[in-house]
C-alpha cells in the first residue's frame, strides 16, 4: 500500500456499530488507545472488516484543533 497520508496507524478493529447507510468502526492503535471513523456500509463490506482484523487509521486533515477545559 502506498499513500500520500503521513498518518497512518495500524491497529484491530476492536467495536463496529452499523446504520442503514454507514457503520461506524472503532480501530484501537495501541492499549486503551482507540480512533473512531465513519464509513459507507459498502466501504465496510468492500474492505471485508470484522472486529479483530487489523486494519489501518489513515488521518489526513488540513486542521487539527486543540481544547482545553
């Protein structure tokens, strides 16, 4: 695989809640250490993603915002 995103983390899917249209897959990259994303349901089928296949976070993003409270 070759992409021009610079963050890539690989990790397993540990969570998938599915809708009618997307599912929403939770990837854990490291202990106690999870990234949410929200996908079509055909993108979940085409990438045959299960809870416990390893797959990757790609982040690419023009911001990044940072909060405090």
């Amino acid at each position: 695989m070759k992409i021009s995103a610079r963050n890539v983390l690989k990790g397993k899917v540990v969570a998938v809640e599915m809708g009618a249209v997307n599912a929403e897959v939770l990837i854990e990259v490291a202990p106690g250490i999870e990234v949410a994303s929200i996908i079509t349901k055909a993108a979940f089928e085409k990438l045959e993603l299960a809870v416990g296949k390893e797959a990757y976070a790609v982040l690419k993003a023009s911001n990044v915002m940072v909060a405090v409270d």
